[in-house]
C-alpha cells in the first residue's frame, strides 16, 4: 500500500523547493510531483504542493 505525504509552501523559490524536496527524499520519501498555485494578477507561484509517496509502513515522519 502507497503512503502520501503533501508539503505546503509560500516561499516558491528553487531554494526552499530544493531544500523541502532533499528533506523528505533523505527520511524515505519518493519525490512524486509538484503543484503551483498562480494568481491571474501575477505569472509566478504564490504557492506550491510538493507531493510524496513512499510504502506503508517504512519509517514515519509527520
């Protein structure tokens, strides 16, 4: 059985994404895709989802 974990962010830079990504891919976590969130007013990010997934029952991490 799949286990999914969604990690929220308002800071949309490659910095933070890069460091959220290498977080939960070092505790067991497989990157699984990502969602950007854009406003009409603007072209970039206000926010994003990064998706995880990862068997059931592998080390926990909330």
């Amino acid at each position: 059985m799949i286990e999914y974990k969604v990690v929220e962010t308002s800071s949309v830079t490659d910095d933070e994404l890069e460091k959220i990504i290498n977080e939960w891919v070092g505790t067991g976590w497989s990157f699984d895709g990502i969602h950007f969130v854009v406003r009409d007013a603007s072209r970039r990010p206000s926010m994003a989802f990064l998706m995880f997934t990862k068997e059931k029952g592998e080390g926990r991490r909330s």
